[in-house]
C-alpha cells in the first residue's frame, strides 16, 4: 500500500472556503499540499465546486474525515465510505485520515469524544478501522485526539493509541498540538509520549494553536497561532523520526493568507533545521 510520505512532501495547510479564491488567483508558493474535511466538500456544486476542483487539479490534496465516528457502538455508515471512496478517485485525492474518537451515539453529537482507553475498545475500534480500510482499498492514518476525561480508563493513552494502530495495521497522523494539550492537562510528558509513537507508521503531522483556559486547563481550538512550546516538540518530532510532512490546522479566526503562510514557513524552517543538521539537503 502506498505511504502519504510518497504522496505529499515538506509543509501542508488546511483549505478553507474563506480563501480559496485568493489562493487560486496567487497559489502559495510555500504550500506543498493541502487537506480538506471530505463532509464539507463532497456535495457542493457550482462556483465552489468548480475552485475546488482547480485546486485539486494543481495540488496534492489529504482528506481528513470529521464525520465517520470510528470509535461509536452505532453502525459504521458505509455509505459515507463509498462515497468517500467516489470523491477521492474524481478528485485524485491518495490520502485519508480520521481521528481516534467518535462523535455519534444514536444520533449525530457534533463533537468529537474520547473513547474508554479499554482492551474491548481496542478490538472494536480496530475491527471498523479494518472495514474503511476495505472499502476504500487502501491504509488510513489514525490521529491521536485531545480529550479532557477519560472514563472508564483500562490503560494510559499512548498504550491504548498504539493497540489500536498495531492491531488495525493502519498509519498514524501524529497531531504535535494535541500531544502538547493532553500533557497539560493529563500531567504527563510530552516527550516521552512521542517516544513511543510507532515511527515507522508515521504518515503526516498537524500543528495548530489553542486556547489557554488556566495555567493547567488548556482547550484544543485550532483558532489561535501556533505557541513556541508546541513548535519545540515538532522539532523534537523531527529529531526523532526525521522531517516528515506537516500540515497546518487553522479552523476558526481564520488571519489572513499571509499570515498562514508565515506559520507554514515556520514548519518549513524547522525542517530545513533538522536537513541542515543530518546533511541530507535535497539538492
């Protein structure tokens, strides 16, 4: 199965209907690649439908699923798969990810909830992890959330993160941000939790901002900039298991353009850091 890492390359950003425009108009020379919420794009027609297909005819695009509530106890909606699956092959789009929680019980909840950290939670996780994987013939990526209870915990985030991947077979989408938040909040070492990520299932990272709510209360909002302690744990990332693409995540306050592309030059200063460092400078 192909790997994201083939597919995309350096520094990525979250597509938004707010400037698309502008960035067909001056395509951002800094952006290798970009990603989009599948719901959000899959059934819209006319003049947005018609940028978004410009866009997809120039760039790498990564689909990152809001919606499929991997973790719930409800059915697994196989339509949404299947036509997941159609939006992808029209647009050319390799690459879909999704997060490790669930957002629906009976019902949509519009929000994404932490699943129990428990050995029966990680077969049924697995299980529907493998079925996507069917469906859409290819690996995900499985993203590491920020939670802030952890009901009926069995085992500690990591140990239950990590069951899940290795017994799906899937990739691994590695959020810096949420790592970061969890540590705070959780009171446990960033570092060490990204010492035990699986590297060779690494597939891309997101880096967003968040809120400050106390000094130990911190909220996962992907609507403020990107803080130096998280830009230092992606530096330790990279340290770790090289420089692999990093996309920027900016969901609400969206700044200007040119201030996106700042935070995305960042990711890419840091990474031509850790090139400089292993003398492995693409020529």
């Amino acid at each position: 199965m192909q790997h994201t890492q083939n597919l995309v390359h350096d520094a990525g950003l979250g597509l938004r209907r707010s400037f698309i425009e502008e960035v067909l108009t001056a395509p951002l020379k800094n952006v290798s690649f970009y990603e989009v919420a599948p719901e959000n794009w899959m059934t819209l027609g006319g003049k947005l439908g018609k940028q978004f297909r410009a866009m997809t005819e120039r760039h790498p695009f990564i689909c990152h699923g809001l919606s499929l509530s991997i973790g719930s106890t409800d059915p697994l909606d196989e339509d949404f798969i299947a036509n997941l699956k159609h939006f992808m092959h029209l647009h050319k789009i390799s690459f879909y990810s999704e997060h490790l929680s669930y957002c629906s019980h009976n019902g949509h909840l519009y929000d994404l909830m932490p699943i129990p950290f428990t050995e029966e939670a990680v077969h049924h996780v697995a299980k529907r992890i493998q079925r996507v994987q069917d469906i859409l013939e290819q690996k995900i990526a499985i993203e590491n959330v920020s939670y802030y209870a952890a009901p009926g915990q069995e085992m500690s985030e990591i140990d239950f993160f990590n069951a899940v991947v290795t017994e799906a077979d899937c990739d691994v989408l590695i959020d810096i941000n949420n790592i970061y938040v969890n540590s705070v909040n959780h009171k446990y070492d960033a570092e060490q939790f990204l010492r035990a990520i699986p590297a060779q299932r690494i597939s891309y990272a997101h880096i967003a901002g968040h809120y400050v709510e106390a000094e130990d209360f911190l909220v996962d909002t992907h609507g403020a900039e990107v803080i130096d302690p998280v830009w230092k744990l992606l530096g330790k990332a990279y340290e770790l298991y090289g420089a692999f693409p990093t996309l920027l995540e900016r969901d609400f306050n969206i700044p200007s353009v040119a201030e996106l592309q700042r935070e995305v030059s960042t990711i890419l200063s840091i990474q031509q850091a850790w090139h400089q460092q292993n003398e492995q400078i693409p020529a």
